[in-house]
C-alpha cells in the first residue's frame, strides 16, 4: 500500500520528531510510505479566518501534490479535519473530492483502516493524560464527545491501552478545549491563555508526567503555557509514544 | 462604522484581569450546569432521538411558518386574545405603548423576554414615563445594575453574591454586607410584591407557541410570569415568529429538552399555558418579526431561528465560560449570540465570529441541533468576504497564502529556524507590537532540523521528485 | 396598495420559506422508563424542594392542614374538600389574594416523570390563588397519575381553558451566586396531600 505522508509546517519546523515518528511507524506496519516535497499548508489557518481568497491558492497545492495516493495520512487532527470538512475554497473536481476523502489523520488510520492490535516495540512507563484536540473529536469522530448521549469510545485511547508501561490518568474535564484554536490564541489572547492555563492545571491535578496528543498544535500551546508558568511536564505526540520514539 | 464595532476579545480580557474572583466562579458555576445537563440527558435513553425530532419539528414549522402564523392567530383570537403583528422593534414597542396608554397604566411588571430585550422595549417605555419593573431577580439586578441579561437563562450569572449585596444596598436598602443568597432573595421578594399590586399590566414572552390551539406556553422557575398574567387586569406577550410548533403534543418533546438542556432540571418549576385572557382579564399578544423573516431567507443561517433559547450552549462554550456574557456586547451571548447578532448588525458585531475556538461543544449540546459551530465558521467567510476584518489581520492572512502558496518561498524561509518564525508560525505572530503569543506562553523552540531537512538526508530515494529550486 | 404589517410578514415569510419544505416527522412512541409511578412521583417531588403527605381521608387531610400551618392567618381553599377562612368564590379582584397565607388547590393529575402537578383556571378559581400565596397545598388523588411529558400532554386540554399550569415544587431561583433558593416571587413552599 503506497501512502503519502502529510506534514503540516508547523510539525515540519518546530516538532520535525513527531514527522519522523510518524513516518516510522507507518513503515513498520509495512506500507510504502512517499513524502511530497512541495507540500506546504492545507490552507487551514487562512480558512479558518474565512479568507476563501487567500486560502484557495494553498488548497490547490495541497490536492497538486496528494493526488493518485491510496492514503493521505497527517499526524494533525485539525489540519485532517480541515481537508476532509472545509477544504472548498476552490471548485470541487472530482480530483479535489478524491484527494478530500482520502485523506485521514493518523489515529483514525491506525485504528480504522490498518486496525492495529499491537505495537510491541513501544513502551512507555510514565503517568500520562490524554489530550485529543476538539477537531479531531468532533470533527473526525476519534472519540465520543462527551456532550453527545451514545456509547463510550476513544480510538487514541484504544491505542494507547496497547503500549507497555503507560498509565493514563482521566482528567476531570476531559475533552474541554485547551484554547489554542488556531488564530484564536493570538487575537483572543486572554481568554486562550486562561483555557490553557485551565487545562495545564488539570492535568497537574492528575499528576501527570506526560501530555500525549495527536494534535501537536494544542501542545505547542500547552506547552507554552506550562513553561511561562513554571510548570514540569511534557508534551508529545502520539506517535512518538506508539513508535517508540524519537523523543 | 469601525468605532462601533464591539471590541469582544478586549471585553473578555477585562472580564478576565479585573480580579481572580469573577472569571473563574463564572467558569465553575456554568461548567457545573453543563455538568447537571449531561446528568440528566443520559438519564432519558432517547435524548439523542428527542433532539432530531426536536429539530425536524422546528424545521418542518419554520418551512411552513406562513400557514402556522395564521392557524395560531386564528385560533388566539377565536380564544379571546387580542392579536398585533409588528414588523420590528418600533413597531413592537408602539403597539405596547398603545395598550398601555389607552388605559392610563403607568406602571408594569415584566418577567424575562429577550425578544423585548431585543426591542429595548423597556426604554422606551421608561422614556414615556413608564414605570417598567424586571420581576426575574437575575434580571432584576441587571435592571438595577443598568446592565442587560448576560446569560439566556441565568442573567446575572457573571456577578458574585457580594456585587448583588452591592446593588441591592443601593436599591432597595438592604445591609451591604450581608451577602447571604437567601436573604438578598427575601429582601428583593418583599420590594416586588409591592410592585406587583401596583402594576396595571404584566408582561412576559413565551417559549412557545402552539398553533393549533393559539396557546402560548411560558416557562419559569420563580413564578413570577404566572404573577405577572394573574394580578394585574392586562397581559401582553411578546412572541417571535420563529416560536410557533404545529401541535399541543410536541411540548412533549420540546419540555423534556428545554430545562433538562438549560439547567440539568426535569423542567422548569413552572410551565404555564395560556389560551386566551383569564377570567375577567385581557390578553394581548404581539407576534414580531424583527429580522426573523430576512433570517429565513439566508441559506447558511436560517436554522439559527430553531433555538429555544435555553443557554446550553453559553454554560458548555469555554470561551464563553472565560468572557461573560457582556463581552459580546449584543442581546444575545455565547456561541448563539456570536450567529444571531450578525444578523442585526454585521459591521458591528463583525469580530464576534472570531471570539471561538470552534471546538464544536455548542453544536453537540443544541438540544434542536443547530450547527452553531459550522455557523460561526461561515459566518468568518461573510465577514472576510465583506471586508469586516482589521487591516493587520488581512495583511498577515494575505502574506501567508502567498507564501503557502509557493513550495520554493515557504521552504527557503523556513529552513533556517530564524527565518521559519517568519513564515510557519506567522499565523501565531502576525501582530507583532503586542507580541501577544508571549505574554502568557514561551514560544515553542525551533528545531535543528526540519523535518524536511531529516527526510532529504536519509529518507529520500531517487525515485521521489527532486524538491524545485 | 400599501399592505398592513400583517400582510407585510406573511409576505416576507412566504418571500423566503426555504425552498426545500421538511417534512413532519414520525414520533415514536418510546419505551417507558417508570414502572411504578406514585414512587417515581414522590422522589421527584421531593428532588423539587416540596414535601408529600398521605393523609388517610380527607378529614386527617384538614387535621394536617391545621398543624402543618398552625400559624397561617389567612387561608384560602379552591376545592370543596379541605376548608379555609377565605371564600375564593366571593373574590372580585385578585389583589385580595395578597395577604393569603396558605393557597389550597386540588389538581388535576401528576406526572411521574418529573413531579409535576397539573392546575387549570378552573381548579383555582382565581388563578392568583396559585403565585399570591406564601404555601401551596396541593390535593391529588394518588391514582390519577401520568408516566411522562408525552402522557401529560394527552391528557391536558388547551382549548378548554383559557390558563393551565404544570407546577413542580415550590418557587425557585438560583440567580444569586448559583445557590438555590426557595420562595422567589411564587409560593415558599409546596405540599402535596395524596387523598
């Protein structure tokens, strides 16, 4: 199975270890695994604005370079939901909607396509919390959304229970937003900074060694706000603890 | 046009800094209704089911809205109401002027309507010599505090127990330093009495109004629209085109969502049907538009016309939780206020889009299922495409599409990790002057390598495409 | 011709009815969560802030009146089975309900769901009786119960009285500080005498 890898450029210039992990673990479960050099951005951060305009340039490069590919796996919920969800700045060809359907972010795909049963080379033996990002919970269905009365599940969740050595410790507001929301947590700087700061201080009350997530945008938020505070802990992806490392 | 525009992240940000009091008891107390509204939804094992029929009840009125307006007129009046139509909120305020002054009423009593919020109905009748009492005590405060309602449901929830004991000193001379929730209620039971003997009219709104019968339904927890329509000689009632439902049997459903949402409650203590004036009383009813119909028309927005006004997605919104409810500077608040609001004023209420992280919270807990969320994201696209945005923002958003928009440009700046700040994250950094990423964060640290970089020197193979120079 | 604003909203509302019309949809009838009613009525009730009696006729119905508001100077009965010193019948203006100390009602069923009583115009003579009191008493008779909401409504008929009012407990609000208290603007206080 050829797959494209998508690395959103955030993950590209500040966490390239989660790109690498990513790119690691797909090869261990075998598959061919391209990286399209031209990629750049989804368009997400412009649409997200509502500038259709300036977005629309970034959404034709993004279906130039992941068309023909089985898969398009991105280690970003957010960005994934994006594609799959909102990705119509430009006129919908059969290539644009191919290229949008197919495209899925790396939990979904660990659990839904490739229905993983086991990472035997990962352990991890830290006290973690779980941080699944609101795109992906709401948009991509990675878990139930605590609001909406239906069965329990958690795929990031299902997987992590499959690493050797990692306790995860429930937060006592599970999926509330963390605040970063892109923009947001610039031009709403208080009211984001308080979110996180919110949401830091959750997981300290569990006692948290680790914040795992696969949305590496929320923790580079998170993250912020637990150094300015002076508050130890750490923030990585989930692919890094599903693969092993790099840490 | 630019001056006017409601300056919500700025709002929220007082509403955050002016002490370490009031944000976070707000955050709490909300967070805890949201808490009581998922206690209660999973104990009704159809809730899920309740909301889609909920929400296709309400579609199907609205796509029919013209034939129930009239079954419902028609059978108010063969009840003995008296029906007005007012096609805004001048028109509104008119005809509950009219009433009142054709019978020399100097005074009434009201209970909570945000559609006579909507109309600043209560001003105008004061600017006439009215005597206009708020009997819902959150609203009441917010009456005697000169605020409007900063929450649907709960009006005064931004304010401590000692703000009120502040309020109610002023007013109505209680000790200022008895803060005690029980003792502000008795206080403020005792002077509303008064005022309920005294007024000539009560006045409330309706959460629903059923057509095939002309009745209205109000829903309280405090009594006081029952007090309303019950003491003084005249009721007036002020209800929205969008509040119609074709059958008696729909309250069914639409009671079992509406406190169970709001508060986590079975329903309201009070839920209380008129049809037709009370013995020896009169019964005016106002049905007003006021934007709905236009609203109707939009393609995108008209299913924000399906809400019940019970606040659930204000108590779930965490921003909301973090700004209060007059942050967003408009009748309504919160995630629906953020896509009723810009249907009154676009150019005004133009940021209010922005003020969310689109997690999507609201649209899950919208007990008739309105797409809050994927509305607040259109309603970006209109206020970009209208050019509503800040000059900064479009600049920084312009500048980032050119570059995502071409590989060379977007990987030469950000190889080296000094230029990449000016590239990857400038969504984060745009605004420059303020720096405001880094007044409650670090900045995240660069990379030695991109990951690019990492691919290209031990992953690339020659038959992947030479990166274009 | 100028329309009036009646005719000008039908328009504008015809004008744009969205194209695509919804149909009515299909309510199930869902499957009953209470198997036994008159306890699932009490809890709820109770939840509610008001207090239940069972009183074994109506003459230990009067006697628990009496106790219960011993201090009570003014009480005013709509139902012709428990007594009280003011003549509802004989009340013009609903102001004279001002200084009642207890308001006696018989209702006309419960719901087991939530608690909840149904009271008409009729049963409460004067309709003031039910938010000028300081205490409600409530007669019902413990079989005339409904399961839920969607019974409930079955049950009532709109369009034969001009008010009718589902009351679950006491007057309520929580709008100081998110404390809930008793005796807002309607009654302090509500009993529910199954007899």
């Amino acid at each position: 199975m050829k797959v494209a890898l998508f690395i959103p450029c955030y993950i590209d210039a500040i966490y390239p270890e989660a790109g690498i992990a990513t790119y690691e673990l797909l090869e261990r479960f075998g598959l061919e695994v391209a990286y399209p050099l031209n990629q750049t951005c989804c368009g997400q951060p412009m649409a997200n604005e509502g500038d259709q305009e300036n977005s629309a340039a970034a959404e034709r490069l993004f279906v130039e370079n992941f068309s023909g590919y089985e898969y398009i796996i991105g280690p970003a919920g957010s960005c994934v939901k994006h594609v799959r969800h909102h990705l119509d700045a430009i006129p919908q060809t059969a290539a644009v909607t191919e290229v949008r359907t197919r495209t899925y972010e790396l939990v979904e795909f660990l659990h839904d396509i490739l229905q993983v049963e086991a990472f035997p080379w990962a352990y991890f033996r830290y006290k973690a919390s779980l941080h699944n990002s609101c795109s992906a919970i709401r948009g991509l269905h990675i878990a139930q959304p605590s609001e909406h009365m239906a069965p329990y599940y958690n795929k990031s969740e299902s997987l992590l229970k499959m690493v050797e050595g990692l306790e995860l410790v429930p937060l006592d507001r599970p999926d509330e937003c963390c605040g970063f929301g892109g923009t947001f947590c610039v031009t709403d700087e208080a009211v984001s900074a308080r979110m996180g700061l919110d949401k830091v201080h959750d997981y300290e009350r569990q006692r948290a060694e680790y914040v795992i997530s696969p949305d590496m945008s929320c923790l580079m938020h998170q993250q912020g706000i637990a150094r300015k505070a002076g508050i130890d802990m750490k923030f990585i992806h989930i692919a890094q603890v599903l693969n092993g490392g790099p840490f | 046009m630019a001056k006017q525009r409601v300056d919500v992240a700025g709002n929220a940000a007082s509403f955050i800094d002016q002490d370490d009091i009031h944000e976070p008891v707000h955050d709490k107390n909300l967070w805890a209704a949201r808490m009581k509204r998922d206690a209660a939804a999973r104990a009704v094992p159809e809730w899920e089911d309740l909301r889609t029929i909920a929400s296709l009840i309400k579609e199907h009125t609205l796509t029919h809205l013209d034939h129930y307006l009239e079954m419902f007129e028609a059978n108010a009046i063969k009840r003995g109401a008296k029906v007005y139509w007012a096609r805004d909120a001048a028109e509104h305020n008119q005809h509950v002027w009219e009433i009142l002054s054709a019978r020399n009423i100097d005074a009434i009593i009201k209970s909570k309507s945000m559609l006579q919020e909507e109309c600043g109905m209560t001003a105008f009748l004061e600017n006439r010599g009215i005597s206009v009492t708020e009997s819902d005590l959150g609203e009441r405060i917010q009456q005697l505090d000169n605020q409007p309602p900063s929450h649907i449901v709960m009006p005064a929830i931004h304010k401590t127990p000692a703000d009120i004991a502040g309020i109610f000193a002023k007013a109505i001379g209680t000790d200022p330093n008895n803060t005690d929730p029980h003792y502000l209620n008795e206080a403020m039971r005792a002077d509303a009495r008064k005022r309920f003997l005294k007024a000539g009219a009560g006045m409330t709104g309706a959460n629903f109004a059923i057509a095939e019968t002309g009745t209205f339904v109000v829903c309280t927890n405090e009594g006081n629209a029952d007090i309303g329509a019950s003491v003084p000689p005249v009721h007036i009632a002020s209800i929205g085109i969008e509040k119609l439902l074709p059958k008696v049997s729909d309250l069914g459903v639409f009671i079992r969502l509406l406190s169970r949402s709001a508060l986590g409650t079975l329903a309201t203590q009070y839920t209380s049907h008129f049809s037709g004036p009370r013995k020896g009383g009169e019964l005016h009813i106002i049905i007003t538009d006021n934007g709905r119909s236009k609203r109707l028309g939009l393609d995108d927005f008209w299913h924000s016309l399906k809400c019940i006004r019970c606040g659930a997605c204000m108590n779930t919104c965490p921003v909301y939780r973090r700004s209060g409810g007059l942050a967003y500077g408009a009748t309504y608040s919160g995630p629906i206020g953020i896509i009723l609001d810009p249907t009154f004023d676009e150019s005004k209420y133009s940021e209010l889009p922005y003020h969310s992280t689109l997690c999507g919270s609201c649209s899950e807990v919208c007990p008739v299922k309105i797409d809050i969320s994927d509305q607040i994201l259109k309603w970006r696209k209109v206020m970009a495409a209208k050019k509503y945005l800040p000059i900064s923002r479009r600049l920084a958003f312009g500048a980032a599409g050119k570059v995502f928009e071409h590989p060379t440009l977007f990987h030469g700046a950000e190889t080296a990790a000094s230029a990449a700040m000016k590239v990857t994250p400038h969504f984060l950094l745009y605004n420059r002057g303020l720096n405001p990423w880094g007044r409650h964060r670090e900045l995240p640290h660069f990379a030695k390598q991109t990951f690019r970089e990492w691919y290209l020197q031990y992953k690339q193979t020659d038959k992947d495409q030479e990166p274009q120079q | 011709m100028t329309l009036n604003p009646r005719e000008q909203i039908l328009d504008a509302v015809r004008h744009h009815l969205p194209t695509e019309k919804v149909d009515y949809p299909a309510v199930p009838v869902f499957q009953k969560t209470i198997s036994a009613m008159l306890p699932a009525f009490e809890a709820r009730l109770k939840e509610a802030g008001a207090t239940v009696h069972k009183p074994a006729d109506l003459a230990a119905a009067q006697a628990l009146l009496a106790q219960e508001h011993a201090d009570a100077k003014v009480i005013c009965s709509a139902t012709p089975d428990l007594q009280g010193n003011r003549d509802i019948h004989k009340v013009v203006n609903p102001h004279e309900l001002a200084d009642v100390d207890v308001g006696v009602i018989r209702a006309g069923f419960g719901v087991a769901e939530n608690g909840m009583v149904w009271l008409t115009q009729e049963d409460l003579v004067v309709n003031a009786l039910g938010f000028l009191s300081q205490h409600l008493v409530i007669l019902l008779k413990p079989t005339e119960l409904v399961a839920d909401m969607y019974d409930a409504y079955m049950r009532v008929h709109l369009e034969d009285t001009a008010y009718g009012c589902f009351m679950m407990g006491p007057s309520a609000t929580a709008d100081i500080g998110a404390v809930l208290v008793h005796g807002a603007q309607g009654a302090r206080s509500l009993s529910v005498y199954l007899v």
